[in-house]
C-alpha cells in the first residue's frame, strides 16, 4: 500500500494519494482520486484541511483499505484466464472479442467451444497470445512464476489494469524473452519514467 498505487472499487479505478489518519476517526484512510470524477465527493479537502490535491473538484474520496482492490500479479491473472477448468454452462460461449496484433491493430477473435479452447490453454506454456486486459493486474510477481510456467508468449496485452509503474511493464518485458508485442494502453503510468524504462528494453535486446 502507497502513494501512487493504482486501485479499484466497485469498478472504478483511482489512484491512491494519501494514507493515514483523519481528524475525530479511527484507523487508516485512503484518499483516492478517482478516474471518473462522478464516483468522488470532494478535492482532497476534509474539514477545511486539506490532504492532497486533484484535478477535478469532485474527483476525490477517502476509502477505507478493505473496500478497495489493488491487484494481482500478471502471472496469477493468466493464470486465472488461462489455467482454470471452464464450466459445462460456458461450453457454447461465443463472445466477440478483439485482441492487439504485432503492429498494434486489432483483430476479431470468437471463442466458440470454450471448454475445448481452456484445454489446450490451460498447458500455460504453450500460451504465445495472451489477452490480460482489464483483470486487475498491477505488478509482477517476484518469484519467477512468469517465466517458469509461461515464458514463451509472444504478444501480450494488459491494456486496462492497475499497473501504475514502468518498472513493472520492464520487469515483465524482461521476463518473457520471446516478447514481440505489449500493450499497456489506458494504464495510468507515471510518463516521466518512460524514456528510463525505453533506454532500460533496449539494453536487454
């Protein structure tokens, strides 16, 4: 838990701005401003004190830590797509999708027979185009699991997620040797760290 770590509540994800107490109440508070500036109530003021500080003046709120989420790991994400039995009930799902493809364009993808489809991808490393777009991810884990269990995908697309770090999209980057494409759009990343993180991808090729 910290300042700048990207989170999601009911749906609508935020950014943590401050931690700690409030004046008259017990406990830890999160201020968060949200993305959607419908979901907040003030702008970081509370009692005329101020906390911290967004850009809209409605687009912050306080949370207590147990009502918010901040993520999982890209490995336990795929693995929960990827690595799950699917259920009788979801053997005729036909749900149209679109995935990123090698330069950036996007292509329709159907999954019909879904209990077939998870059989083969269930043999995660065999896993070359993976599809983590809005599943919560926010950081790699450190234990190797990604590289261990997965490390042949090819294109990977975690648009839509809670990474709030470029250390974290390098870190997978470096852990999946055969990585052609990524796609992390609509992630709030700090931009500043960009051209650090650029300069870091290319030392490693």
């Amino acid at each position: 838990m910290a300042v700048g770590s990207r989170v999601e509540c009911e749906g609508y994800r935020g950014t943590v701005l401050y931690c700690g107490a409030l004046p008259s109440t017990a406990g830890t508070w999160l201020g968060v401003e949200w993305d959607d500036a419908s979901r907040g109530k003030h702008d970081g003021s509370h009692n005329a004190i101020r906390y911290f500080t967004t850009s809209s003046p409605t687009s912050g709120s306080f949370v207590r830590h147990k009502k918010v989420s901040f993520g999982v790991s890209l490995f336990e994400a795929i693995r929960k797509k990827y690595g799950e039995e699917v259920d009788d009930a979801d053997i005729n799902l036909v749900a149209d999708m679109c995935v990123g493809g090698a330069y950036g364009q996007l292509r329709p993808v159907e999954f019909v027979g879904a209990k077939k489809v998870s059989a083969k991808q269930s043999k995660l490393e065999e896993l070359r185009n993976v599809y983590a777009a809005g599943r919560q991810v926010a950081f790699t884990d450190s234990e190797g699991l990604l590289e261990k269990y997965a490390p042949n995908i090819v294109e990977l697309d975690i648009s839509r997620n809670l990474i709030s770090s470029w250390d974290t999209v390098a870190m997978a980057a470096d852990k999946l040797k055969h990585l052609d494409f990524l796609d992390v759009r609509y992630c709030r990343i700090d931009l500043f760290l960009l051209a650090k993180v650029k300069i870091y991808l290319s030392s490693q090729l």
